[in-house]
C-alpha cells in the first residue's frame, strides 16, 4: 500500500470501522459490499468507498472487500500490532474495570501494573496482579519501559503523575480525569475520556427532543 | 435570551464551557475576559466570544464575563436544572464505578436503582442501593418513572435491553456496551461511549508521533 498520509477525518473514522469489521469476522464474513457495509454502519455507500480507498485496492468491483485483510491493514494504520505496556493508576471501580477488559489486551495493550494511594486498595489483587502503592511507580515505570498510563485519579492529582510520568518516558495518557491535561512534552499524547461531558451531551439531547 | 436555535458546534462545546466556568466558580472567581478563558482552554478568544454571544449579552467590553451567569445560563441550555432518575444496568466495576461519580448526582443525573443477571452481585449494597435482579427491572422503570439508563452489559445483551427499556417508557440510554444501538424509537436519545475508539485513537496517535 502506498505511504500518503491519511487525513485526520478518516483516522478518526477507523476504530468503528475496524470494530464493525471485527464483528463481521466474528461471524465468518469473509468479504463484504460497500453497499451491505454502509447498511449496517449507517453511514453512505460512497463515503465509505472513499474511506476505504486510502488503503489500495482491497475493494474490487463486484467482488467488495476482502474483510480480514481491511481488518488487517486498519490494524496496522492504527497500530494495534504494536504491543502497549500499560499501567492503571488509581485502582479503584473505574481502574479495576479496565483492568478487566480482556478487549484491549487482544488490541495489544497489557496490562503490566496498578496503582494507588489508598491503604485499603494496596495489595489486593486484580486480574492476578497486586495494586502497588504509588511509591513503587517510578522504579516500575522505568524498569518495564510503560508505553501507556491510564489515569483514574481524582482531577487534583492527575497533572502532577502526569507530568512524573512525561519525566519517566511514558508515550501516551489514558486520561479519566475530569481535568484537561498541560502537557509540555510534545513526544507524549494524551486522550481524554470526560465521561461527564458525554452525559451533559445525553440530557442536553433529551432535552431538545422534546 | 433569545429562542433562536443555537448550532450542534456551538452544542458540542458547551460542556467543555461548563466544566471550565465550575472550575472558576470552585476557585471564588467570578468575572473572566475572553482572553483568560482562552488561555485557560487552549480555544482563541475569538471563538469563545462567538460561542458565548449565543447567550445574550453577559460579555460586556471591559468587564468580561460574569462567571455564575454564565454557569447557570449554559446549565439550562444543556438541561442539567432538569433531574433526571437513572438506573444503572450491570453492575460489575464499572456500574459500581458510575453509581460512585457524585460529579454526576450535582448535575442532576440521580442513580435510583441498579441491577444485574449475576447472583453474585444481585443483592450487595452499592451507595446504599441493592443490586437488584434484572427480573426486577420492568416494573422498576415504570413505577419509578426512570428517564436514563445507563447500560455496562455484554455487547450481545445490550440491543434486547435497550428494545425493551424504549417499550418501558425510557428516554435516553447512555450506551457502554461496544455496539452501536439501533433504537426504532425515535423519541429515545442514545449517547454511546465506546471505549475502545478512544484507546485506538491514542494508540494510532503514539505510533504517529515517531
């Protein structure tokens, strides 16, 4: 396939097609029309046509698309064939979920650690690992090369693990607290997931649909 | 203020405004300049003044604006002065972890009941709630009037859930199940947050950053 960059108008489009075409191999789809695609994602035949186009030519007249092989190559743009060392910190309800997601590990992101400030979080076990206290987590960051930390911490203390963790060469924040991260360090990305926001959206929809 | 129709932009950004301006509010400040809030949010000072003029005239050249004003005006607009009774469908972390989020109790999102298939969980306490059995569920909703439920089931679980809490007179879902819902029921507002995507997101973005 060919090196052109890919807008970001596509990339943020992938995960949901990569998560349709998971679910189409789950049930033993081997190839698909843009037109049955487009049916299912609810999104236009042609815009799916154009998306699509980025990755060469897997879609063919009369054939469609090659689903394992798009699910591949989406992979790759995305990439998910990369292995992430992750940590959780803030091992709480919120940390604990995630940690048992088995979902992200087949996406490539282990789990390698938790953490806490809480005494009565501290050494209780989760998904076969001990919560460590937050006094273990340099030396665990730096000795296991973390690639990724998932912050569930409370919005006070989020800036300043996450500026330790720019410190300590972390590359990417998972970021559950409600508090938008500074950053100075250009090497590492930060995702923020502001569940609040998401359920203001919701009340403000409700709200208009009457 | 005006009726006119504010834009799902302007829409999209509100909460990100509110959650700065509570902020401000938590920190006993109570007029800002546009240029302030820009600089605190990374937006320009132009785009806030545009946002902002959607709501009357609170920005007054050289004052600024004022602060709880505005707080409460975007409150309304995004209908927290509204309560809303909420019920929480799987209980495992991350059920546990949304019934715990007193952020969402301030805004009016009231968790009333929670429930799960489970035995496990069925009948421990959660803030003070049992964990009640989906058998429960039906006459729950109806008697209690339930506007919002908030479903952390299996994917292949939710879409059967979601049809029948639309039957029971339920208003909006907010979706964590990794699906997309098709809801017939066009009165009801379905918010997904999928997970996942965001993780992609970050992944594909650290992989970009070499």
């Amino acid at each position: 396939m060919s090196d052109k960059k890919i807008s970001t108008a596509v990339i943020k489009r992938l995960p949901r097609y990569y998560r349709y075409l998971g679910e189409l191999l789950e049930n033993d789809i081997v190839r698909i029309s843009s037109n049955e695609l487009s049916q299912r994602m609810g999104v236009t035949a042609s815009q799916i046509r154009q998306d699509l186009n980025n990755f060469g030519g897997f879609g063919q007249q009369g054939y469609g698309y090659n689903v394992n092989h798009l699910y591949k190559e989406i992979a790759k743009i995305l990439g998910l064939e990369n292995h992430y060392s992750v940590i959780i910190i803030g091992s709480g309800n919120l940390g604990q979920a995630l940690a048992n997601y088995t979902d992200f590990e087949k996406r490539g992101f282990v789990v390698k650690g938790l953490f806490d400030v809480n005494p009565r979080l501290v050494g209780i076990s989760v998904r076969g690992m001990d919560v460590q206290d937050m006094d273990q987590l340099k030396d665990f960051v730096v000795e296991n090369n973390i690639d990724i930390a998932i912050l569930t911490v409370p919005k006070t203390k989020a800036p300043a693990i996450a500026n330790d963790l720019c410190e300590w060469g972390i590359r990417g924040i998972w970021n559950f607290a409600p508090v938008d991260l500074q950053i100075s360090n250009f090497d590492v990305v930060v995702e923020n997931v502001h569940l609040s926001e998401s359920l203001m959206t919701l009340s403000y929809r409700i709200k208009d649909s009457y």
